[in-house]
C-alpha cells in the first residue's frame, strides 16, 4: 500500500497531497449546475476535509475566494501547529465547465505545487446554499483504486452542530467519503488576520 501511495504521489504532477486511496472507481459527482459565483465569492473556513500530506500541522484554515474576471483568486491561510508561524499561499481557479460548479485550482510559484492546475477539474462544489457551507470534492481514478478529496467548508468558524450534522448526511448520500474526514481544528487562531488583511508571502508554511 506504501508504494501505491507514493506512485500516486509521483503521478499526481501537482501539490504533495495523497488522500488514502480506495479500491473502486468514482462516485458521480458532479459540480453543482447553475454555479452563481458571485454568491461563492468571500471567506470560508474548513472545518474537516480528507487527509492531505501538505496540511499537516495546518489549523485555523480559511479559504478567500475573489473576483479576478475569468478566474477567481484563491488565498488559503493557516496556522501551522509544528512551526507555531501563520502561513497563506495564493493561487487561481479557472472554470473547468460552462455550467457547472467545476474548477482547475493551481498555486503557481509555489515549490512542489501544481503550477497552473494542469487540465482536469480537481475543485468540485458539490453542493452548497452559499451562505453557510458547501461541500468540495475530486476524485483521481487509477487502475483499481481512486484517490478522493473532500472538504466541508462553513461561513463560519464554528458553524451550528445541526448545520454539520445535515451535510454529513448529505455528502452520504452523494457517496462520498465521510467516514475518512478529520476535523480541522479552528481553535486558538490569534495568528490568523482578520480577512482581506494579508498580504501573499512564500514561506515555508506555504507549502502546507
């Protein structure tokens, strides 16, 4: 299994990140249609997503989604628990489909990231009512495994636990894979800047 995943890791040609794969293909699943970006746009905070080799450490994350024309600015920050330092990384998403809620995602600049996204869709908005959560999820098919990534983001820090009780059950019922969430710790963020305050900086938090 060890190999597999660093095969896959090597094969990704993107960011260090390698979700515990799974036997069997991807669930369909796709982007939501009739995708209102305006209404996307703003701040949200992840409160659990599957695990990735480049967030470790990482706590407080936030994820700023601006208007930048035909692509939206992406600016993700944290807070990293091993270097104790806030840490942010700046990237673009660009449509991957007319109608619906489907992106390439690329941090140019950035050692060991996925330069421009390369070609394929890798953010998907499932699901979301734009004002309090939305459900993100990609999946890499490979011969007789998947590797999937899944996030649930919230408009707020600590979102209502009926609010993450009902998405849970609905990224169920999308087939996606809730049993292998983490919870993203959102606690004891002093470090992270109010948003819109930070200005982008590599650093070696950048990598996370």
């Amino acid at each position: 299994m060890i190999l597999i995943i660093l095969l896959m890791v090597s094969m990704d040609g993107g960011i260090i990140r390698a979700s515990v794969p799974s036997f069997g293909s991807c669930p369909k699943a796709p982007g939501i249609t009739n995708f209102e970006k305006a209404r996307y746009l703003g701040s949200w905070f992840e409160y659990s997503n599957v695990f990735e080799f480049y967030q470790i450490g990482g706590t407080c994350v936030r994820a700023t989604y601006t208007d930048e024309g035909d692509r939206i600015g992406v600016f993700n920050e944290g807070v990293n628990t091993i270097t104790g330092r806030y840490g942010n990384v700046k990237g673009a998403a660009r449509p991957a489909s007319k109608y619906r809620g489907e992106f390439i995602v690329g941090f140019e600049g950035i050692p060991f990231s996925n330069g421009d996204g390369g070609t394929e869709a890798n953010y998907k908005v499932v699901d979301t009512d734009y004002d309090s959560y939305a459900i993100v999820y990609d999946c890499s098919p490979y011969p007789l495994i998947k590797k999937e990534s899944l996030w649930l983001l919230t408009r707020k820090q600590n979102p209502d636990p009926k609010l993450v009780k009902w998405a849970y059950s609905r990224m169920r019922s999308l087939g996606l894979p809730v049993g292998s969430l983490q919870k993203t710790t959102q606690t004891n963020c002093s470090l992270l800047p109010p948003p819109g305050q930070a200005k982008p900086a590599v650093t070696i938090e950048s990598l996370g």
